[in-house]
C-alpha cells in the first residue's frame, strides 16, 4: 500500500505501539495485535492480497477481513494528511496599548501591551506574581490585542500569529511557548515540546501529573507544594531537546472555586488573593504563585515517572503501576510535540523509559505519602 504512507518512526511500549506519521506530526497508540494488522495491510499490494494474507495468516473470515481493510485505510488517510492549523497573518498597525505591564523572571525582563482588559484577563492573572513595576531594560515586549474577532500576538514588533477569539486557547499556548524562549534564550525549535501536565519536582528529578479538567491535579500539586515539593509548571510543562529535561514555567497555580478552603487552610494570604473567572475553565479560581522565587530555582530536571491522578471523594485510594496505553491515550492528544523528525524519535525513546502510574485518591495525606514514596524510587 505505497499510497498511504507508513509511520516514520515507532516504538513498542509495553503491549503497545506508538507510531507516528511525519505529514501530519500524528502519533497513535495501538495494540500488538492492532500492528500486526497494519503491518501486513502495507506488505499487501492491494485489497484482494491483503483479504487472503488475513485469511491464510490469521484465519480471519473474508467479511472481517473487508472490515479491516476499510478502517485502515480511512484510518490512515487522515494520519497521512498535513492537520496544521493555519495561523493568519494578515497585516495589522499595532494600536497604542491600553495597560502595560511588566514582569521579572530571574534576569529576563518582560513588557507586555495589552489592548483591553479583556485581553489581558487571558494572559495577566497567572502571571501576576512575577508582575514589577518597572524594568530597567525590557528584553522582549509583546503586544496582545484583539481585532475585528480577532486575537494579535506581535513579538518584539513582529508578528508571531492571529486566532479566532473563539481559540482563545491557540493564543495562549503560543503565547507560553514564546515565554519559553525569552526565558531561556533560545527558539522554538530548541523544544521538543510542551505538555498539558502539571511537574512537581525535589532536589534531584521531577513527576508530571496528568489527567483530565477536574481530576485534582493542581489542587494535587499545590497540596504537594504545601509539603515542602517544588512546582516546575502548571498546566504547560516544556522539555528541552538537547537533554530531554522539563523546564520550569513561572505561572501560577489555578486553583478552582471547590478548593479554595482547602488551600487556604495550607496557604498563609490565599484567601487574600483576588477572585477571577477563569476563560479557559469556565469557573472562579484563583492563582496561587509557585512557592521559590524563579531566580533562585534550579531551572530544569529529569524525568521518568508519569501519574494519572483522579480525585473522588469516596473512594477507596490506591497507587498503582498501569499499562502505558491507557496513560498514552490521555498525554500524547493533549502534548505539542515538535514535527522535526529527530524530535519525535527522541520523543518516542523517552517514553520507552518512562514508568506510568495511576493515583485514585479522596485522602490528601495518602497522595502526598504515595509521592514520596515515588520520590525515593
């Protein structure tokens, strides 16, 4: 089946596969026996071949086996189309901002120009711990405004992209990425990516945290933080190509409405802190800061351990170890992952030494028990 390309690269985790497709930087998780099937469906020259290598390999009924050529290739059709979102770049003058702020991280000096203060409810409120009153010399000066439905993102006067309002989202996560790059004095494609995950870290190496909008993991992460662990990133966690590490990014911990007690009665000054209402989550929260200045912090930590948390009031807590597909099925569609082919192998080797875990808990102190046990692995 030479029409349809086959993934670039792949690497088998566990009883899985992980594959991807460069044209359209696609990576999916099958089963052993899924990959045989495709294995076999592109040595096969056409549809009838493939029927009888199925039939006289596998023993699988013609009519199953027509079922399998047809999902594949559909299947594969989509994996072999170019899925990058077009980002505009229509000319625009930038107008003269309406609130300008200005932030420290470390030794980087940060001017950001926002053109509302609606605009600046999409970026401002997470980063507001790191916001001066003034910089002696501004290294990198965004300009964030909408117009005409509408969302700029200019960089240093130069435009960098323009997203629908509706995708707010598609702003921000660009936004965080070219944060990154002013921080650590680099370029895009110095990242192999970021991931929607929250990385807590000691002296030594760091944990990322995933699971679905609701689960507890900020919460989680803020609770650990209150015992003494350090918070690398919330919600957007870069690694480095170079060494493969995860890197800090200094945003806040949004911490929704249902946690607010909790967290106050761990946080001297978080029921200080000013209520928002959150864009993205659609929910009051409010943003508690990382607890060690970001100047001081060591920047960047190895990683090899992965939990998928859920937080359920009554139920029994338990850790345990669990096949990398169903943590994979969650954190690959939520990553960005760098379309350079070198990335994605890179990529795929890391995840071969990852160790995959699933926290369900409804005790503080157990997960927080469970962590350091993690810790001393």
């Amino acid at each position: 089946m030479k029409a349809l390309s086959a993934p670039k690269h792949k690497q088998q985790i566990g009883n899985n596969y992980v594959l991807w497709f460069e044209s359209s930087n696609s990576y999916i998780v099958i089963s052993t026996t899924a990959y045989v099937l495709l294995t076999c469906y592109y040595e096969s020259k056409d549809r009838d071949v493939y029927i009888k290598n199925l039939q006289k390999q596998f023993d699988i009924p013609e009519k199953e086996a027509n079922s399998y050529f047809d999902d594949f290739s559909g299947f594969l059709k989509s994996l072999n189309s170019n899925s990058q979102i077009a980002e505009f770049k229509t000319p625009i003058a930038i107008p003269n901002p309406n609130i300008t702020r200005y932030y420290a991280f470390g030794d980087s000096q940060i001017a950001i120009n926002y053109g509302s203060d609606r605009v600046s409810q999409l970026i401002n409120p997470y980063l507001q711990h790191a916001s001066v009153k003034e910089c002696s010399h501004v290294e990198t000066a965004f300009d964030i405004f909408s117009n005409d439905n509408l969302l700029y993102l200019f960089k240093n006067k130069k435009l960098i992209g323009s997203y629908q309002t509706s995708n707010f989202h598609f702003l921000q996560g660009k936004f965080a990425m070219e944060l990154v790059t002013s921080i650590y004095n680099n370029t895009e494609s110095d990242w192999l990516g970021t991931f929607h995950a929250s990385t807590i870290c000691n002296d030594k190496e760091a944990i990322m945290i995933i699971g679905d909008s609701g689960n507890g993991k900020s919460t989680l992460s803020a609770v650990l933080m209150s015992n003494g662990y350090d918070l690398l990133a919330d919600d957007f966690t870069p690694m480095l190509a170079k060494n493969q590490h995860l890197y800090r990014f200094p945003a806040a911990i949004s911490i929704k409405k249902g946690a607010f007690a909790l967290i106050g009665g761990l946080f001297d000054g978080f029921n200080a802190l000013e209520s928002e209402v959150s864009t993205s989550k659609h929910t009051t929260v409010k943003y508690l800061p990382p607890s060690k200045p970001f100047k001081s912090s060591k920047k960047h930590f190895e990683c090899r351990k992965l939990v998928m948390v859920k937080y359920t009031s009554d139920v029994k807590s338990e850790l345990r170890e669990c096949s990398p597909e169903k943590i994979l099925q969650t954190f690959i569609p939520d990553s960005w992952i760098s379309p350079k082919p070198e990335h994605s192998r890179q990529f795929l080797n890391w995840l071969k030494g990852m160790q995959f875990y699933e926290l369900t808990y409804s005790d503080n102190d157990f997960a927080v028990a469970k962590f350091k046990e993690l810790f001393e692995l």
